[in-house]
C-alpha cells in the first residue's frame, strides 16, 4: 500500500510501520512525488495550503484522506466519493488546552500591560483579576475541551460545560443563554460548522455578565468580529483570540488596535507537542488499516 505522509524522514520517525506499507514524503512544497496513481492513504501536510487537499481528485486509487488538524472545515466539500476522510482529535488537545490557560491568565493577570511597562522600564505595581473564584463557561466540551478543565484543576475555579447534545453534568447548546450571564470566562473550543458559524454574535456578547472574558481557541468564523468589536470599544468585555476572522488579520485591521483584546495568531497546536502525537496516530492509523480494522476519528462528510 502506498502511503504519502508529510514527515520528513517519515518511516525513520514513525518506527515500526506494517508490513507492506510503501512510504512517500509529501509535505506540500515542491514537485509532488511520481506515486500519485498509486497512493491509497494521504495524510495531509499540517500547514499546506488549498493545494494539498486539492490534489486529492487526482488520486485514483485513494481510500483515506487524515488531517492533522482537528477541524476539516477547510476539507468538507473536498473529499472524493468514496473516501474516507479522518480527523486529528486528540493530537492538539494539549497544545491547545495549554494555550486556553495562558490566555486566561495572562488576559486577567494583565501580563501585556506588565510586558509593555517592562519595555518602558517603569516599574508599575497594579491589583489584577485572579483566575480563583471564577466561574468558566467550555462551548464545546469534547477532547479540547475536557483537556482545558484538567488543566484548570486546582485553579479553584466553578466550571460549566456545554456540548451540542446534552449528558451527564454537560448541558446542550439549548441552555447556552442561561449558562452565559454565569460565567466569568466564556471558552470557545467548538469546530466550525454550519450551526457554529457566526454563533457568538451580538445576542450572545450581550448575554455575557459585565467584565467577562471571551476565549477563542476554535476557529476565527465562531465569533462575529463586527459585534465583538462593539463590546471591546466599550470596554464591557474582554477578549483572548488565538483565532480570527479574517486569518491572518490584515495589519490594517481594527482587532489589532481594539482595547482589552489579547491576540496570538493561531499558534494553538503548533507545539513541541504536536508531532509526538501526530506520528501515535498516522502509525494507529496505519496499523488499522493494513488490519482490517475501523479507523479511529472518521468524520461523516
């Protein structure tokens, strides 16, 4: 089975591979490889442009298409019939989680304010908001977000969860209204969708209480920039976006210049953390399939 895979030195890092799996390198610069007639299993290039999910349709023999990213918004609609396309849940849980943490701390402990005084070289003491005794609000409570309450553990904070379909101490995206005005800090880690496009709009900034924190670890499209702006000119809310909409932000842009707003440019997975687990799960996957077995992560496109 031929395999094109975007790792250098792919079958040194991966290890052990299964008995017959022939191995291409592909990572979305340069001539694509010869095989292309051939590959049956393509695992996209993390960072590749539309190219690389374009190239698909010329692939005849292929069977599965993995991302590794966790959302495939950017694959939907791209997928060849009778293609089986797979996620990355569970390969940026940490990275993401970590970043969802270090936003909200460093958004309530003021560090932006502290750095900027540093490079004054003025010593400015000030009180700050603690995350203790905060009520967080997780929109999206799957891998992601179960990863950021258990990195909260032991910051004292009360949590609320939220999911599409309600269960057992997680309640449905239908309560969302009455959860908002609960919470001190709302976290988005929810993937884009058709029902999540455009979501926190007006109606819902409204719903959160006076002071609340805002944190985007999802996708850009989740927020409506327009009506977040509105908040953050009055100064009723605040923001952390590791995610924007546009992506990349013109430079131009108002975001950059909107006061109580923190912004990293959508660096959530990109960690040290990432290829470890990126290699556990193409390897997985790899493994499952020369088996005969079900794949992990199937998306139904």
């Amino acid at each position: 089975m031929k395999a094109w895979l975007p790792f250098a030195d792919a079958a040194q890092q991966l290890g052990e591979v299964p008995p017959g799996v022939d191995i291409d390198v592909y990572d979305g610069e340069g001539a694509e490889p010869a095989s292309i007639d051939d590959v049956e299993f393509y695992v996209l290039p993390y960072t590749g442009g539309p190219h690389t999910v374009d190239i698909a349709a010329r692939m005849p023999r292929l069977q599965i298409m993995q991302t590794l990213t966790a959302g495939v918004d950017h694959v939907l609609g791209q997928v060849p019939d009778g293609v089986t396309l797979c996620n990355a849940r569970g390969v940026h849980d940490a990275s993401t989680a970590e970043l969802a943490l270090t936003l909200m701390l460093a958004a309530l402990r003021q560090v932006p304010e502290f750095v900027r005084a540093q490079q004054r070289a003025e010593w400015v003491v000030e009180s700050t908001p603690a995350l203790a005794d905060k009520s967080v609000l997780i929109v999206g409570y799957g891998s992601i977000g179960a990863a950021v309450e258990h990195r909260l553990a032991g910051f004292e904070v009360t949590l609320l969860r939220v999911a599409r379909s309600s269960r057992d101490g997680v309640a449905g995206l239908d309560e969302l209204p009455d959860l908002l005005p609960q919470a001190d800090v709302v976290v988005l880690t929810v993937p884009l969708s058709t029902q999540t496009r455009g979501m926190v709009d007006a109606a819902f900034l409204a719903r959160m209480r006076d002071g609340a924190l805002l944190v985007n670890v999802a996708r850009g499209a989740v927020v409506d920039t327009d009506a977040l702006l509105g908040e953050l000119s009055t100064g009723r809310l605040q923001a952390a976006l590791d995610v924007t909409d546009p992506e990349p932000l013109p430079a131009d842009h108002p975001l950059w210049r909107a006061p109580g707003l923190l912004l990293t440019p959508h660096v959530g997975g990109n960690t040290s953390a990432f290829l470890p687990r990126a290699l556990r799960l193409v390897r997985e996957q790899l493994r499952r399939h020369v088996a005969g077995e079900p794949l992990a992560n199937i998306v139904d496109t």
